[in-house]
C-alpha cells in the first residue's frame, strides 16, 4: 500500500492542478453536498446509517426545528436580542430523516433542499433551489447491501451534469469512486486504501495526477484520532484529536509538515480544547489558550436545546449571538 504520511512528492508534481472554484453554480453545488450526501465515514470508510435526528444528538420524535439567530445588543447592562441573522427550519419524517431544510439570511437570500428516501431509509433524490429557482437534483442508486453505487447529478434544466460511481470491496467498505462528466469522459477517481485501523485516499485528476490526499487513523472505538493532509498541495501537515468517554474531540492540535512543532500558518499555532455539558453540547472552545468561545443553553423537557447564547471572553462575557430554537414533536 502507497504511504502518503511522509511522501508528498506526488502533489507536488500537481500543484498547477489546484484552482479555486468561483463558478456559482458549483459552489451551492459544494455546500449542498454537506447535505445531499452526508458522508460521515468511519474507519472502515462506511456511510453512518444512523438517522439525522441520531447524528445531531436530538431527542424525541421530532417533527420539525425552526431556528432563529439573533444579533445580541448590549442595552443599558442588558442583553437583547437585535436583527435577525439567519434562519433555518428543519423538518424530519417520522424515522428520523431530514426531508426539507430550508435557511435565509439577511441578505435575501434563501435556499430550500429536500429529500425522499426508499423503503431501507436510503437517500435517492435530493433537490436544491436558491431564491425560488432550481439550481440542482441529484439521483441515488443502491446495491443490495445498501451501499451507494451510483449518483446522478442534474442541473436546472434537468441535463445530466456529471455521474460518480463507487465500488466497494466484499466488507463493504468504500474502495473507489469514479466521477464522469456528461458526456461519459473521466473527470477524477479516488481510490481508498485500507488496513487494519487506517485509511490513505488518493484522489487523481483526468491525467492520473494527485490533486488531493489524506491519511487518517483510528483508535479502537472508531474515532480518527491522527490525520495528515496537504496544505496548498505542496506540505502536510498533522492533527491529532483526543476524545472523552462519550467520544466528544476534547482536544485537536495541528502541527507543521516536519512534525516537529504546532502549525504555524494563519497567524499562530492551532491547539484547540473543547468542554461538554451532560447533554454533549459543546460549552467552551478554547483556541491557542487565548481565544475562549463559551455557550450558555436552555433545554425543554426532552433534553433538546431551545436557547443558545454564544459569549467570548471568559471573563467580560461578551455575548456575540442568541439563537432560539421552537421544536415541534410528532404526537
């Protein structure tokens, strides 16, 4: 098996194939992925089959989430809540499963998707609109073992934009991914490489160049513990994550591409902790010992959050943003 963790040879060679995607289409594209596919793979590079309601850590049959984010004003001693940033309204099925998101912000703009699922609870088709206006539709396909094979991207005038077809090997465990153009031409593969608790992936362009790579490991109960990954395609560097018994990252560091001391790009060293409430909602965020984000929470009679409060400075207290959440339950 190819070594990615000390070999960046490869990407070097490559560096001319990196370009930022500016195109608009692509970038909702990107950021509709996020959702469209969900892909949270695990050691053994497998789909979380959980439910979205799972994944977030929600309780109760919940039938739908209206979050509201507020500015917070600082009014003679007293924090208020000032214009409204974004919101987002989330409704889910009865198993669980997100079938509409929808958000705005104060800028007008507005972004609707919505997902139908087959009788395995499998996605098969999501759709994106921006302001109204149908900007992408994606097909699923699923072999036997519920593995996806097959996704087929459409744009707004319901021509095929490109088509991505994975292969698994008998674990069922993701081993490559194939992505086309329309008109059937190779446009990238990925191969993943997998052995006992690590996996190396090697995503090749048209010409067979390494445009991206990352080397994760795992520790025995399935958290990534230690990943390597190329910054601007020309170093790697590490970051390593340390969990609770609740399997919450307590602490992630990122070190520089000689291993030898914390990164250093970006204006300063990364070292991040992070602290829990018993409901494993995140309460603090400390960043380089310096930078500290605390968040207060309410709950209702689940145990769901329906208020946040994000402050900064552990001392002063600033408070920089309130979000309310209204949560309506399946009966």
């Amino acid at each position: 098996m190819k070594d990615f963790r000390f070999d960046v040879s490869d990407i070097v060679r490559c560096k001319s194939c990196h370009k930022i995607i500016t195109n608009t289409k692509y970038l909702i594209l990107v950021f509709g992925l996020l959702f469209v596919i969900g892909c949270n793979s695990n050691v053994n590079n497998q789909e979380d089959k959980r439910s979205d309601l799972e994944k977030k850590g929600i309780r109760g049959s919940v039938k739908s989430r209206e979050i509201t984010e507020y500015e917070a004003i600082d009014k003679f001693g007293e924090i208020i809540k000032g214009s409204i940033i974004r919101k987002e309204l989330e409704n889910y099925n009865l198993k669980g499963n997100m079938i509409q998101y929808q958000t705005s912000s104060i800028y007008g703009d507005s972004e609707i998707y919505t997902t139908k699922y087959d009788e395995r609870d499998n996605k098969i088709e999501n759709v994106i609109y921006k302001n109204n206006s149908l900007q992408l539709k994606c097909n699923y396909r699923y072999d036997d073992k519920n593995n996806m094979i097959e996704a087929c991207y459409y744009q707004s005038d319901n021509v095929l934009d490109r088509k991505i077809i994975c292969k698994y090997d008998d674990k069922n465990n993701k081993i490559e991914e194939n992505e086309y153009n329309k008109d059937g031409s190779l446009r990238s593969k990925t191969e993943y490489y997998i052995k006992d608790n690590e996996i190396n992936m090697y995503k090749h362009n048209s010409n067979g160049d390494i445009v991206d790579a990352y080397y994760s490991k795992y520790d025995w109960k399935g958290n990534c513990i230690e990943k390597r990954i190329p910054f601007k395609l020309k170093e790697v560097y590490l970051i390593t994550y340390k969990y609770d018994v609740r399997k919450n990252i307590i602490e992630e560091i990122r070190y520089d591409d000689r291993f030898n001391g914390l990164y250093t790009a970006r204006g300063g060293t990364e070292r991040v902790n992070y602290m829990y409430d018993d409901k494993n909602n995140l309460v603090v965020k400390q960043v380089n010992s310096t930078q500290i984000t605390i968040w207060d929470y309410k709950y209702d009679n689940k145990g769901n959050y329906i208020e946040k409060i994000e402050s900064e400075d552990i001392t002063m207290r600033k408070v920089k943003k309130i979000t309310e959440i209204k949560i309506e339950y399946y009966m």
